[in-house]
C-alpha cells in the first residue's frame, strides 16, 4: 500500500478562474431544520443540501418582493401581533 498520494492538481491556473466574490458560510441547522431542508430538496428534485438551501434562498426572496403576497405577509403578522398585544393566546 502506498503511504503517499499525489496531491491534488488544479486543471486551471490561478489567473484563468472566475474572480468570485461569494462568501462560504458555515451553518448549523438542527434535526427539525436539517429534516426541513431534506423534505424541501425532495420538493425541489434537489439531492445537494447547498443547493437545496440556495434555491429556497432564491424562491423566498421572489415571495418577499412579490407585492401581493408581501401585503398578505404584512396582513398576518399584524394579527398575529395584535393578537399578542391583546392577549389572545396563539392558533394551533
């Protein structure tokens, strides 16, 4: 058995990259949440959990901007303070 392997090569060089200005970002999800990202990637058609987190990124930012549905959003967070405010406990 060979106790040293052949480092890995890059197949482009350092100048023919894109230049990305992405960001990596380390999270932590818990088993609710990480069964949440499954389901919505099967939803999806997705298998990669990345991706599967990108493209749910994308479709609630659509859903935030779109303004129908930000005024219906706007309509239940206000009941749903209003209802805190006055004392009503939470709907099941």
């Amino acid at each position: 058995m060979n106790e040293f392997t052949t480092p890995f090569k890059a197949k482009t060089l350092e100048e023919e990259r894109p230049k990305d200005e992405g960001k990596i970002l380390t999270l932590r999800v818990n088993n609710e949440e990480l069964q949440q990202i499954i389901a919505a990637g099967k939803f999806l058609e997705q298998k990669k959990l990345s991706t599967t987190i990108k493209q749910l990124a994308f479709i609630g930012l659509n859903v935030i901007q779109d303004k129908k549905i930000n005024r219906i959003l706007q309509v239940l967070f206000k009941n749903k303070r209003n209802n805190r405010i006055q004392g009503f406990s939470d709907f099941d």
